[in-house]
C-alpha cells in the first residue's frame, strides 16, 4: 500500500492498515470511487462510504441540511442508488484506492443488512461499517442501534455471511451506550464506531416552522465533540475491541482527545464541509508533532491512555 510507511502513526485496525488514524467518515463525500480517492490523496488513512441500501432510496426534499451554531443538522434521509448499482463504484474504487475501503450498509431487517454487507465484501470492500445508528429514518438505523436484542440479530447475522471485518456505529442517543456496545461485541462486532449524529431540530422564527423538510434531523460538529468523546471513553471502560471516534473532530487536539479516551482511529466529517479536505494533512502533521514532543514511538500507546491514571 502505497502510504503505508513505517512511522508514528500507522495503525492496525482489525487487520486493516491505515498510514495514519484519520478515516474519511460516511456520508460526506462518500458516493463515488473518485471522490473516496481524493480524499484518500489529501490524506485520509482509510475511507467509509456514504451509508448503501438493498433498493435505490432517493431521500427526503429540501432542505436536508441546516447550519446550527457549531455544527450542520442534517435530515438527508439516506439517499443511495442501491448495492446492486453501487458494486460497481466499490469495484472502481478498488482499482484506485491507495487506503483501505470500508462500506456503510444499512437494511430494514436483519436479512437486508446480511444481504447488503455480503454483496459490497464480495466486489472487494476492505470492511463493512453497520449504520444502524441514523437518527431520523424509521424502521432502519436508530430503530435497530438502539434495541440491544434486534442489534445483535443483525451483528451475528451479517457476521455470518461476510469474512472481513464488521464495525458497529453506534447511536449516542441511547440511555447508555456502553450497553450498546457490550451487545453488539457479543454478537461478534470487530470494532465500533462512536458515534452518529445526535437527534436534534432547528426552527425558523420568521415562518415559526422546523426548516429541515423530515423536521427533525442529526446534528454534527464541534457541538457534540464532548459527547462523542464521552461516549468513546464509556465503550473503552466496557469492550475491548478498537473504537474509532467520531464527532466534531476538526483539529489535531481533537483528534488526540478521542485517543486519549479509547479511540484506535478517528473519523471526519462535518469539519470537511467547513475547513475543505487539508484538514486530514494538518490533523496527521499536527499529530505527528504532539507525538514528538511528548516522546511517544507510536501513536497506538496514547490509545486510552486517560484511563491509567
Ligand atoms: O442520510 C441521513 O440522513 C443520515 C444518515 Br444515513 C446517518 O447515519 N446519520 C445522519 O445524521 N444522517
């Protein structure tokens, strides 16, 4: 692989090597190979795809996104052509790609995740990233993610058809999270990733009406870094597989942060609509350099490390 040079901040993640812990996170910027390769070249150690379906969904009407004060709301409402359409973007991106792939898949019942994971591992994605975590799309994502039972179901059963790595990403709006994760590991998660956006609504004054046309909708950004890094820091007291952070991670401090809390690697989103795609190069070069200065070898011995006090 062509970045993966021996150096601080090469990770192994369930068998994937990433050049660096930073991950392209899904839904931004995530539906062709062209677009995951750029990023992969601005920096990005791996990519997730936006979140593919069985059938073609085209979303909800305008407006799905608005800006909050730190952060986007977003009700996009899980637009994608479908896996038997988008194998062939998975196949493209292979033949591009210079970091590892790794597909979003969401279903409405166990057998579509299964079905869904297991034609998307078949075209050559490196590992599957579950949704079932989206907070505004019923009988998909949250509705699944927040039901410890039903997500197992799902977890064991696409464990059963696929052969590479299966991440959870998780919803942080659960009572707890750690319970989450504890059963999503029990049914055979490789890793998770913490967290989706959290469910929230913006209103305008002058109409008195929610803007988003869904109403209510997932907030991302410098808003709910806390939460997120709060989040990691839960799942890491109770699991002991990998945790990649993810939520409201715009600069070399925060990524460092999700470490420190258990994060293995970290996923950006929302800071590429703000800051563009340098941000993966000035978060790796701003790390690299706090790994320096404080003596470490390798960025896998800050993973957790707030926890040994
Ligand atoms: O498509 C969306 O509306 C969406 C998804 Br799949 C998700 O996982 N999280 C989110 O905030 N929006």
């Amino acid at each position: 692989m062509k970045h993966y040079l021996s150096g601080r901040l090469n990770v192994n993640l369930v068998g994937l090597r990433l050049a660096n812990p930073t991950m392209l996170a899904s839904g931004i910027l995530g539906y062709s190979a062209e677009t995951l390769e750029s990023i992969a070249e601005s920096g990005a150690g791996a990519v997730v795809t936006k979140s593919v379906g069985l059938k073609p969904q085209k979303g909800y009407a305008n407006p799905t996104v608005v800006q909050a004060n730190c952060g986007l709301i977003n009700a996009m409402g899980l637009p994608n052509s479908g896996i038997d359409e988008f194998v062939n973007e998975i196949r493209l991106a292979k033949t591009v790609l210079h970091a590892p792939l790794v597909v979003s898949v969401f279903g409405f019942s166990e057998e579509e995740y299964a079905t869904v994971a297991k034609k998307a591992a078949e075209v050559g994605a490196d590992a599957i990233e579950l949704n079932v975590s989206c907070p505004h799309v019923k009988e998909t994502g949250s509705e699944i993610g927040q039901n410890p039972e039903i997500l197992a179901k799902v977890v064991w059963n696409v464990k059963a058809a696929v052969d590479k790595p299966v991440f959870v990403k998780l919803s942080p709006n659960v009572t707890d999270i750690a319970d989450i994760a504890e059963s999503a590991v029990k049914a055979g998660a490789d890793a998770l990733t913490a967290i989706n956006t959290v469910k929230a609504i913006a209103i305008d004054t002058e109409t008195f009406m929610p803007i988003l046309s869904n109403k209510r909708g997932g907030l991302s950004g410098p808003a709910i870094k806390p939460i997120a890094v709060r989040c990691v820091y839960d799942i890491y007291e109770r699991v002991k597989v990998p945790i990649i952070g993810c939520g409201g991670i715009t600069n070399w401090r925060d990524a460092i942060e999700f470490l420190l809390a258990g994060a293995s690697a970290i996923q950006i989103g929302t800071a590429i609509a703000i800051k563009g795609c340098n941000v993966f190069k000035t978060i790796t070069h701003g790390m690299e350099a706090y790994l320096k200065r404080k003596g470490f070898k390798s960025v896998n011995e800050i993973v957790g490390l707030s926890h040994h006090s």
